[in-house]
C-alpha cells in the first residue's frame, strides 16, 4: 500500500503506518500483541503445572508475530513439529512431553576445511544455550535442546533466540569468506523487484562516495574538526542500515563502523574516522551482483535491539543536537545536516524506540532523504529543496491521530518547526520530538 497516499487521504481505518511497499529497519520484537503476551503467560502456568507440552504449544504461539508469518506448527500424537523463521535461516524442530529440540543448516562443506571448522569451534565458546555441530552430510548445523524439566519459557526464549541470530547472522558470512561452502535449507525470502534492488545499490554506493568526497574536500580541516566528520561518516553508515535493510556482508560490515566508532580503545574521533574510511572504500571495490544478492526481504522471529524510553531519548537528543550550531553558523550545511540524521539513523540502528518515535523519525528521514524515497516508488515529503509544509503537517497529523488511543498525552505540536532549510527543519523537528510527552 502507498503510505504517503494514506497520510494525505486521513481516512480512520487507514492501517498502521509502516505498511510501505518496502520494509525500513530491523524486526524488533519488544512490542508485542495482547494475545503474545497471554500465551507467554499461559506457557509459564503450564510448565508449573508439569503440562509440558501445552507449556510448548503456548510458547510457539508467543513467537508467531501475526504480520511475519513466522512460525508454522503441525501437532500428532503427543507431538509438536516446528518451523521458524529468522531471516534467511530455518529453524526445524519438535517438542514432546519430555523434550525440545531445534536445529537450524546453516551451510553445507564441499569439503571440510580446517579454517573454518577452526572459526565454529572458536564461536562455540561464545554460545551460552547452543552449539555448532556438523551433519554426516558435511552441513555445518546448530543446535539447542532441552529436556522438558527444566524447559521454562525463561529458558526457551534466549536459547532459541541466541541460535537464531547466529545462524541468520553466520550464513551469509561463512559463503561469502569460504568458497568451500555453499548454501542450504534456507527460509522463504521474498525477492525484491529489480528496480527496487537497484534503486538501493545505487543509494548505497552513491551515499558512501558523496561522504568521502566531503571529507576529501577538506573544508574544514579533517585534521582538526574531526567530530563533524564522525557524524557525517556514521549517519552514512546508520542510515544505509535502516533505509535498505541489507543482509548479509554489508550488514556485517555497518556493524563494524558501529564498532570501531564506540570503541574504547584510547584512540581520539580522527584515527576512528580513518578506519571507517577504509571500512567503507572495501565496501565501494565490492562487485553489484554481491550486493544485490543481499538485498531481499525475509520473515523474522528475534529481534537483536534492545528497547529505550521516550525521556532517553530526548536525553539523546539534547546531548547531541547542540554540535550542529557551529557548523550551521560557519556555513557547512552537509555536515550541520549529518547531525540531526545521526541522532535518528542511530537510535533507529542502535535501539527499539517507541512507535510514535520511530514514526517521527521515519518521516523526517522521508524529508531529508526525498530522492532515495522517490526512487524506490514512495513519494516523498518534500518539493525540490523545500520541504512540503502541508504534507508534512498531514503526516504528523496521521501519526497522533494514529497513536492517540495508546498514547493519549500524545501532543504534538508542529507549529516550531522551521521550513527554511532542510538543516533548520531538521533541527526543530527534532526539538519537537524531544518535547513530547510518549506515557
């Protein structure tokens, strides 16, 4: 469905506002149905009781997330067989009165190679529930089991969530370093159109020299205003996380400029930024067909982020928003822009915000980021260079209207928003965010 074309229309049984053509972000599971919630709760009072596999039927029926079409489940004979998806992995299993059991291929060996045989027993060390194992036939498995007496919900949740994310995560990696591995049963993937593919390859290439090519020009100095350079390299990298979802190497890659920027390793914004550069001109020598293979959408069960406050994040928001002036007063509009997109693209990166949040970010990012939108068949909330004053009143109007009978105190006031430049825009919008009340 067009979700602009729904924010204009104002119609009351308009769905909810993420119903896009393309999906934006990472899956979260912090905010879940009623109906989730009691079969949780359910799933604990069985498991009390010893009814073991009520307490499994239960519990499956808290990781089906209606929308993601997630879990499959068969029940004969006193037995539980079980599918879940984790993005491009498949999670099988069963669960019996006196057991649970789930196993998940994540690659099958040509032929085994020490190197990396040698990488999953290293990683073995790092899981707490489950463990790498390898098939007869060379496919490279993992694992996780429990007996049913001591299989509570407290103890199913992590375990299958940690084996589910490494195995989503581990995939794409292990095929893409050792061409001994190929892959094998994975999960429904939905393929996107190629215009959509290419749409986000050439936003992803495009952004990332664009920021190089800011730093290359030197005005100011690298050297010595390197901060606004870390903004301006790390939204790159945060926003082309949320904007095209990618799987796979380019995920992992993100990941590591995340890691190296919040480091703590006494190294000073200069130094840290170099890295970053390095991390995203391997990304820039990386053939197309690599990309595209990566860009697809996928059903998801564990989310990996954890969840903060409105009141944090407004914190977050006055921390950071005051860097911008001085690049807003000594005329550099890119990177004083940067900052405002940092604040978002990460906190959309980093955590699970509440909705009405991410609905705000979602649409100042449609603002800012206008051309990409268009390009992947979304229109966008803004006219040229200005931005649309009455679309973007309509959309916040739709996001309150939306929100209010969970957030009732949801007020939001756009009358501060400045419309003279997309940096002042962006600022305001972002003080106006700050000064909700989400309770």
């Amino acid at each position: 469905m067009d979700f602009l074309r729904k924010l204009f229309d104002r119609k009351p049984e308009a769905p909810g506002i993420f119903d896009t053509p393309v999906r934006f972000g990472r899956f979260s599971d912090v905010y879940r149905t009623t109906e989730q919630n009691e079969a949780f709760d359910q799933a604990i009072k069985a498991h009390k009781k010893g009814d073991y596999l009520n307490t499994y039927r239960q519990f499956l029926a808290f990781l089906h997330h209606p929308k993601e079409e997630n879990v499959t489940v068969k029940e004969k004979s006193n037995r539980l067989d079980f599918e879940i998806f984790q993005g491009s992995r498949k999670i099988t299993g069963f669960a019996t009165p006196e057991k649970f059991y789930a196993s998940s291929k994540i690659a099958q060996a040509k032929e085994l190679n020490p190197s990396f045989m040698r990488r999953l027993l290293e990683q073995n060390f790092d899981l707490k529930y489950s463990r790498f194992s390898l098939s007869p036939d060379n496919e490279i498995v993992i694992l996780f089991e429990s007996a049913s007496l001591d299989g509570s919900p407290y103890k199913l949740y992590p375990g299958l969530k940690e084996m589910a994310v490494f195995a989503d995560k581990n995939d794409d990696l292990l095929i893409d370093e050792f061409e001994q591995l190929r892959h094998t049963d994975q999960a429904p993937i939905i393929k996107l159109p190629d215009e959509i593919a290419n749409a986000k390859y050439e936003f992803i290439t495009t952004e990332i020299r664009e920021a190089l090519d800011r730093m290359d020009k030197g005005d100011p100095d690298p050297g010595k205003y390197p901060v606004g350079y870390s903004f301006l390299l790390l939204s790159t990298a945060y926003k082309l996380d949320y904007l095209t979802k990618p799987e796979g190497y380019l995920m992992e890659r993100l990941e590591n400029i995340h890691r190296i920027a919040f480091r703590q390793d006494g190294f000073g914004p200069a130094r840290k930024n170099e890295e970053i550069r390095k991390e995203f001109e391997k990304l820039l020598k990386r053939p197309k067909e690599k990309y595209l293979r990566e860009l697809y959408e996928v059903h998801s069960t564990f989310g990996i982020t954890g969840p903060i406050e409105h009141n944090k994040l407004a914190l977050v928001i006055d921390q950071e928003l005051p860097h911008m002036n001085w690049y807003l007063e000594n005329g550099y509009p890119e990177i004083a822009l940067s900052i405002p997109e940092y604040i978002v693209s990460h906190c959309l990166f980093y955590y699970t915000i509440p909705p009405p949040d991410k609905a705000l970010f979602h649409l100042l990012l449609n603002v800012i980021e206008a051309d990409y939108f268009k390009s992947i068949g979304i229109p966008a909330l803004r006219n040229g260079a200005e931005p649309d004053k009455k679309g973007i009143r309509n959309a916040i109007g739709f996001v309150e209207e939306n929100f209010e009978e969970q957030y009732p105190n949801l007020k939001i006031d756009h009358s501060v928003l400045n419309y003279d430049s997309l940096p002042q825009f962006a600022k305001s919008f972002l003080t106006m965010v700050k000064n909700l009340n989400i309770s």
